[in-house]
C-alpha cells in the first residue's frame, strides 16, 4: 500500500509514504533515489534523511540543490556517513565556501569536520571568518586537526567577538 503512494499527487503523502516504507524495511534504494529528484522540496529532504544509510546514492545533486533546506538536510547526511564520494565532498567544500545560506555553509562545515580529511582544512579554516554561526562550526570542526595553523586559527579565535567561538577555541587549546 504504501509504495503505490509513492506517485501521490500530494507531497506530504509522498513524504509519508517514504516514511512508512523506510519503517517497514521495505523502501528499496531506486525509491529513494527516485525521490531525490522529486519536484517538491520535502520530499527531497526525507530522501536525503534516508540515503544517509544508503551510501551508493551519491548526495552531491542535493548539494547542488535549489531549496536550501535539502541542501541543508544533504550536508547533514554527508556527515553521518562513514565516508563520502570525491563528489560529494566537492560538493561540500563548495556549500561550506559558496552558498548564500549560512545554516548551509554551517551545515557543510560541520560535515567537512566530522569527516576529517584534511583537504577540507583550508575551507574549514576559511570559515573561521564567516558569520557567528559559522565561525562557531568552524572552530569545533578544527577538533580532527592539528599543526600550526590550526594554532594559529584557535589562537586568533580567542578573541572572537562571539563567546562561544571563544569558548570552543579555548576548549580545543586545552
């Protein structure tokens, strides 16, 4: 039943339908990937929720996405996965430095940090510099790197306007 629902015209049944199947363990990963390009935004970001345990959908596309909030929802995904294709991590350096939304460009940097990779340290440190929010990120996405400039960042985030960017920084000097 509900995978008939799956074509609804409606979007929150859509939604629904993708919940309901995911709980049965019966959405298979072609539905998921079908609802990535589904016209309505929230059927995008229920998608992007579910191809989080789905790691041969590539994510990048709902990096690239035009409604923020699945960009949002895909840079999140990114990051509870155990590793991430060379497009997608593209795809987040690109939301962590280019978009226009800061809670994506938060949401991309917290990613970048949990993943670790230290390719994504020039964007992270980058980010330092951005708005409150995204500074904050940044300095606990630092966590996974060292050397010096990373000392240097979290030393200069010791004066941070924000309390809490000077707050993680000082945390993360130890």
């Amino acid at each position: 039943m509900a995978a008939s629902n799956l074509n609804h015209p409606a979007a929150e049944v859509r939604t629904a339908a993708l919940g309901a199947l995911h709980r049965t363990a019966s959405l298979e990963v072609s539905s998921i990937a079908d609802a990535l390009k589904d016209p309505s935004p929230s059927v995008r970001r229920r998608a992007v929720e579910l191809a989080t345990g789905a790691p041969t959908i590539d994510l990048a596309p709902a990096l690239a996405d035009d409604d923020s909030s699945v960009v949002d929802v895909a840079a999140w995904a990114c990051g509870e996965r155990d590793s991430v294709s060379g497009s997608e991590f593209d795809g987040l350096c690109s939301v962590a430095t280019d978009h226009q939304d800061p809670i994506c460009r938060e949401s991309a940097i917290a990613a970048l940090g949990a993943i670790g990779d230290q390719r994504a340290l020039v964007v992270i440190l980058r980010a330092t510099s951005d708005k409150p929010a995204v500074r904050r990120r940044a300095s606990l996405a630092l966590a996974p790197f060292a050397g010096a400039e990373v000392d240097e960042a979290l030393t200069r985030l010791l004066n941070d306007r924000d309390w809490q960017v000077r707050q993680a920084a000082e945390d993360l000097l130890g």
